[in-house]
C-alpha cells in the first residue's frame, strides 16, 4: 500500500476518510474552526463527533454546524471518550482545542480509550503533566501530535531542507519574533480569550511566552534543526496593566553555540500575527514571514538574492512539494497549512492502524517529544526570568 507519493498527500491512503472527534471548537472560539477546515479541506477526516463546548446549548447548536448527529453530540468529553470507544463505528482520533488547563486531563481520557490525539499547543500547563503525558502516549502506542501550524507552510518545510542540505552553511545567528496588538487595551468582560490567558491557574507560569512564544521557539528548532543551549528572559507588559506578561524579550544561544534573539509581544499597535524568522550562516541567510507564507528569500554570501515562491518546480525541493496543491499565483494560505497538518496526520494515524511503518521522511509531524520541548522551553523562561534575567540552561 502506497501512502506517500509525490503529489498525493492530501488522498486518504486507506481508501476512505478517518472518523475523527473534537472536544471544544464550538461557537464562538477561533481555533477551533481552524482546525475543523483543515481537517476537512485534507481530505482525510470526516468529523462524525464532538463535545464542542462545556455550554450544552451551544455544543449541540454547533454540533448541527458541523452536521454532527445528535447521538454523537455530547455534553462530557469523558461520556464521548467511553461511548466512543465502545462503538464500532468510533472515531479513530480525537482534535483538542480546549484551553490550556484542560489538555492533560482530556488527552489522558482519550489515550487510555485507545484513541490518537491530535493535540493543540502548549502539551499541558506543567512539566511533569508533560512527562506524565509522553510516558502515557508511549505506554499506550497510540499517537499524540502536537498541532504547529506553521511548520506546515511549504516555504518553511523548504527552508528547513535547504538548511539541512547547507544552503547557509553553518548557522551563526537567528532572529525569531512573533508581534501582535491585540493584548495592548483593557480587556472587557467579553474578552474570554483574554482574560484565563492572564490567568496563572490556567496557563501555567507564563502567558504570551506559552501563548506565541511556544511557536516561535517550534519554527526556530523545526527550520535550525538545533534546539537551544541556553536563554535569558525578561517578561515586561507594555499594553494595559495585567496580572502576566505581554510582552517578553529572550536572548538564547543554540547547541551549537551561535547567539539569536527571540521576541514576542501581544501588545504592539499595527502589529496582526507577525512571525518572522531569519537565519544567518557563514554561507548565505534565509527569510520567512508569516504573513507572507508563498515567500522565501534565501542570500548566498556574495551572490544574487534568490525569492523562492511557493509552487511546483524552479528550485523547490521534494519536501517542500508535498505540500503544494495549485499553481503559484492561485494563493495557499494557513488554512492551507491546516490541512497538510491534517492530512499527514491523517497518513500516519492511517499508517499505525493497518500496521505500516513509514518511510523516514514520509511525514514530518510534531509529537509528544516536541510538546515537552515546548513546555521545557516555557519553564526555562520562566526560570530565567524570575531569577532577575540570568542565563539559565535549557531544561532537558
């Protein structure tokens, strides 16, 4: 059985479409409707239930959205793990895209019902949550993947093989920021959202750090392929006063010794979702903004700049061709990125279930590994920061 071939990422390899289930996303929350066109627009799912929201009237009012049936609508994400399981017709994985405070506790409930989880980022709220989490995963072999976005723009994946293959040679710097505006006023008792994001009780230790800080460092260690030695950190709230960080300024130094700056900020006026990350080697420097995802520019050292634009051909590698599905010109933006996350989960969720290993590099998905990199990452900041901005070492 095939299930990658060059241009055939998003056709479902076991001849049909995974059941899959949700646990949050109903109305009224943004990421979750991310997931749910991703999910579709892959081409290997088909959302058959959920326990949409902890609200029963609006999780069954968005259940008939999505066109779930009302027997599969459910109030408790514990009654849809049990009935679920106990179903022949059950769902085969499970999104998550419920706060923070949550992700534990559901994921657990889940994985030991036998189901993959297909998890929204941070993993948990706390290291060993985290470690508890990967040992579970490991335990039960079922498949935990971390929901990163952004490493599944094309011009990403391109630029990551480019760096393996030595387009910069060795890396000497890099520079990663996420900028947005949206935590610079008082938030209204309307803003939700905002407001358990400040709440330390449900998003751990640090709050714009875990919120965007955690994409920023993924896209730095997905691209380098190097994690980081060491950090600084200096949380500050440069908007409206609040209870946790809005803003946070780390210096780092990767494994391999070079300097970088990481900056996130949810308080910069004029600023929307400004991930940005640019590399820099002895032998040329390449750069990527997400809100200009079909773009690359790539510099070799003494040599005309070179603009990849996503499409088939001129330069793009294999790698990078899997996840492209028009022309250039005919734009693929982050719903695009979406659904390549869905669809590889879809192959290898599909993979594990008929008994196949894949080939190295057929997919290139984040797992529980990643998840507690992640977490450590957010401690190390922490720690960092709470101790007056020292260097501190990557926890491990």
């Amino acid at each position: 059985m095939t299930f990658v071939g060059k241009h055939n990422l998003r056709s479902a390899p076991l001849g049909r479409r995974l059941r899959l289930g949700f646990v949050g996303g109903g109305k009224g929350g943004l990421v979750g409707q991310w997931h749910f066109a991703g999910a579709r627009l892959s081409n290997h799912w088909e959302v058959v239930a959920g326990a949409l929201s902890a609200d029963p009237d609006n999780a069954h009012a968005s259940a008939a959205e999505w066109m779930i049936a009302p027997d599969r609508s459910y109030g408790d994400w514990n009654a849809m793990a049990e009935s679920e399981a106990a179903r022949d017709d059950g769902i085969e994985a499970v999104s998550i895209v419920t706060p923070n405070w949550t992700h534990h506790r559901i994921a657990t409930a889940f994985l030991k019902a036998g189901i993959d989880v297909i998890l929204d980022k941070p993993m948990a709220t706390t290291v060993s949550d985290a470690r508890e989490l990967m040992e579970l995963q490991r335990a039960t072999g079922r498949l935990v993947i971390m929901t990163y976005p952004y490493a599944h723009h094309a011009m990403v994946r391109q630029a990551k093989h480019m760096i393996r293959n030595g387009a910069v040679g060795t890396v000497r710097q890099a520079h990663v920021e996420y900028a947005q505006e949206w935590a610079t006023s008082p938030f209204s008792d309307r803003d939700k959202g905002a407001i358990w994001r400040q709440d330390p009780e449900k998003v751990g230790r640090t709050s714009a750090t875990g919120d965007i800080g955690t994409h920023a460092y993924h896209l730095l260690h997905t691209i380098t392929g190097q994690d980081i030695g060491s950090l600084r950190a200096e949380f500050h709230n440069c908007g409206a006063p609040k209870p946790m960080e809005d803003t946070a300024y780390i210096n780092f130094r990767l494994e391999n010794g070079a300097p970088g700056i990481l900056w996130v900020t949810q308080a910069a006026p004029g600023q929307y979702c400004g991930l940005r990350i640019r590399v820099w080697g002895d032998k040329g420097g390449l750069d990527w903004d997400q809100e200009k995802p079909e773009v690359l520019r790539y510099v070799p050292l003494g040599e005309q700049e070179q603009i990849f634009v996503r499409g088939h051909g001129n330069g793009t590698l294999p790698e990078a061709e899997r996840l492209i599905h028009l022309p250039r010109g005919h734009g693929e933006g982050l719903v695009d990125a979406w659904a390549n996350l869905y669809a590889e989960a879809g192959v290898a969720i599909a993979a594990r279930r008929a008994g196949y290993t894949l080939a190295e590099g057929s997919v290139e998905l984040s797992g529980v590994e990643d998840g507690l990199k992640g977490m450590l990452f957010i401690d190390t900041c922490a720690d960092s920061h709470e101790s007056g901005g020292s260097w501190v070492s990557m926890k491990q």
